[in-house]
C-alpha cells in the first residue's frame, strides 16, 4: 500500500474516532446505510475505532 493510501486510512480512522465523539458528547444518533436501509446507532454502544483495510479490485 502506498504511503498516500495509508494517509487516507489514517485521515478516515481519526475522522470516525472524532465523530463518535462529537455524537456522545450531543447524545444523538449515528446515521448511516447498511444494505440499502438507513440505520439509527446509539453513540454510546458504538465501537469508539475503526480499522479500514484497502481491499483489491
């Protein structure tokens, strides 16, 4: 993986620690879509970081 790659996931991992963050500290929801549903998360049993992996074509 080339180190602009690696930067990217890095930029994603800290941008999603930073937003569960934001969402606890408001007490709302996390939105997102999974399997063309929109799905409500609670901030609070949300995982606190995620790890991205670069996955081939």
């Amino acid at each position: 993986m080339s180190n602009e790659n690696t930067k990217i996931l890095k930029g994603l991992e800290d941008s999603y620690k930073k937003m569960v963050e934001f969402k606890k500290y408001k007490k709302s929801e996390i939105v997102e879509m999974r399997d063309g549903k929109i799905v409500h998360l609670d901030p609070f049993l949300a995982e606190p970081e995620v790890k991205y992996q670069k996955t081939e074509k």
